[in-house]
C-alpha cells in the first residue's frame, strides 16, 4: 500500500513509533472478530504527525512533527449517538485496525510504517520525555480510568475488589489508586505468581490466590463481613466470577464487568444476587475521551513505575510470533503488555 500523494483538507499522514497490542488483536489473529480482509491490524497508536490537511491541523492545533496518541474510533458527527455525546456508539464509526483496507487509503492500522488519519479523527499530544513502552499504555491505563472511576465510581476511602491481573486489571489499580481508594484487593488464579507480585508493587494492598482460597471468603475475613464498595471483574470467559463478584460487593455496592463472557449460561443466579444486594452492574465498552486524557496525564506524572506493565517489544516484521505470544500459543513465554514497533 502506497502513501497517497494528496491529502484531504482534514486528513494527516502519521508516522507510525510504536503501537500496543491488547487481547482483541489476538482475537482478530484467530478468526474470531470478523474484519474484511486484507486489512491492517493495531488501534492502540503513537506516532508522530508528518503532513496535516488545513482542516486537520487547525482542529488539532498541532504543528507538524508532534508526538500524539490516536483514538481509536472515528465519528461521523451527524449520527443520534454522536448529538447525544455517545461517539464511541457512532452508527457510522471507523475503528483503526479493524478496518478493511479497500476503504480510502488502506493505510489504517498501527501495525505499519505510516497511518492516514480520517476526517474527524481525534489525536492527543504526548510528551516526548515517554519512552513508547510507556506512552502506548495510554489505552489500557485509559480502561483503568473508565473502569475503576468513570464505571465504577470509585471515591477516596473506597474499598475495591478487581478480579483479573492482565494489563487492564493491574491499570484498574494504578487508576483506584488515583482515585483515593484505601483498600484494594486483586484476585487471580496462581499460575503466574508474578502478576499478584506485580499487583501490589502498583498499590494492592492485598491479592488473593483463588487456586489456593475462595475469593469470597477470603474478601469476608479481610473486611470483617463488611464487604468492598466496588468490584472490577476484568477476566475473561469464566463466568464464576460475576457470581463472586456480586457476593463480594456491599449492599448497594457497584460491580463493574469489563471481560467478555462465554455466551449462553443460566443467569438466575446473577440476577437473583444483585436484587438481593441491590447492586449498582454496569457494563464497560473501549476507552472514553476522558480515560484516555486523564492516562496520558498520569503517565506524563511519572509517580507510578508503569514500566514493569511492560513485557515484550516486538517488530512489525515478527508480528506472527507477538499475536502468539500474547495468545499464550509459545510455551514458557507469558506476555502481559505487548508493543509493536515498525522496525
């Protein structure tokens, strides 16, 4: 694919410095997210702004060379979600990376040497004191903000319980942390002993091994019965956790579920428990404008030692062995933060 000689008055050509790989890149790599092939993969991308449409750069009010994130979602602007102030909901919305190449210029994935950014495209400026480790991390710390503040609601003194120590668990407690929360609690299960370690260099105050204790008792004994105010459950498919979730929380108490569940299931459980604890369950999609602000102010802030959320850095030419690794398909090699680079 070739860079287009023209752009359009509000279209700007990105190089692209690095790009962070998140679970639904492997699940694009696997068949199970359909995208019109051949596409470009990558929607969580830092690049520098080489050439800006006049529309563009009055918009951004950037010169050319800045350093900047790009949200990933594109609005159309007309639509009854975009009045409303739902653009991530755009009826018309353009996703980078999940976007068949046969649309305009191709060049729309973060996994290459240059991306054209759309029409409407918002982007955010990025201190260059951030290495592009750190400054990928804008989009899952932004899950942390959305999820642990925005969704959850977490306020100072709060108690949070998070299930799930992937890269958007362990951001969930850089986020609670930011919010004042007093206690937080990470569970998750023991084959990889070092993400709970890691959990509480970040600020967990306590983890909890579900290989080894019941998440609900051991949530009981360390409140004394009194329960967490909000619960996080960030893991993926197993469905027990929403039911653990759920018991853990307070009466009144809001639960959070932000991992994607295996379908079907008998919900009268679930349903039963959150009327009986009146329970605030809200869902979680993406990463709102917000989150993703508040990220990259934390991570200019440097208080937080966010680059041991980081595991592996690979080329853009070894991008079969990084959608493997992350998929845990190479024996002895677990990932938690994957970034791409062009070369």
């Amino acid at each position: 694919m070739a860079i287009p000689d023209e752009l359009g008055p509000d279209e700007a050509l990105l190089a692209v410095e690095a790009n962070g790989m998140c679970g639904t890149d492997y699940e694009q790599y696997a068949g199970h997210v359909p995208v019109g092939y051949p596409y470009i993969a990558g929607h969580e991308i830092v690049g520098r702004l080489v050439k800006m449409g006049p529309v563009a750069a009055a918009r951004w009010k950037l010169d050319e060379g800045a350093r900047v994130a790009v949200e990933s979602t594109v609005s159309c602007g007309r639509c009854e979600s975009c009045k409303s102030g739902r653009a991530l909901f755009c009826d018309q919305r353009l996703i980078y990376g999940l976007t068949p190449a046969a649309h305009g210029p191709g060049l729309l994935g973060g996994y290459s040497q240059y991306v054209v950014l759309q029409a409407n495209t918002i982007v955010y400026p990025l201190p260059d004191h951030l290495t592009p480790q750190d400054a990928v991390l804008f989009n899952p710390l932004g899950s942390g903000f959305d999820w642990a503040c925005r969704a959850a609601g977490t306020q100072v003194g709060d108690s949070v319980l998070i299930i799930g120590p992937g890269q958007r668990g362990l951001c969930s407690v850089l986020a609670a942390n930011e919010a004042g929360a007093s206690r937080i609690i990470v569970a998750g299960r023991g084959r990889r002993p070092w993400k709970l370690a890691l959990a509480k260099e970040l600020g967990a105050s306590d983890v909890v091994n579900t290989d080894e204790l019941s998440l609900v008792d051991a949530v009981r004994e360390m409140t004394n019965g009194e329960w967490v105010d909000r619960v996080i459950d960030t893991s993926p498919l197993a469905t027990t956790p929403v039911l653990e979730a759920i018991e853990c929380v307070r009466p009144e108490g809001t639960v959070v579920l932000a991992g994607m569940k295996d379908a079907g299931g008998d919900l009268g459980a679930a349903a039963n428990a959150i009327m009986a604890k009146a329970a605030t369950v809200r869902g979680v999609y993406s990463v709102s404008d917000w989150a993703k602000r508040q990220a990259i102010k934390s991570l200019s802030a440097a208080r937080y030692p966010v680059g041991k959320l980081h595991s592996h850095t690979f080329t853009i030419d070894n991008l079969d062995q990084a959608f493997r690794t992350l998929g845990g398909e190479i024996e002895g090699d677990d990932a938690l933060h994957i970034t791409v680079t062009p070369s």
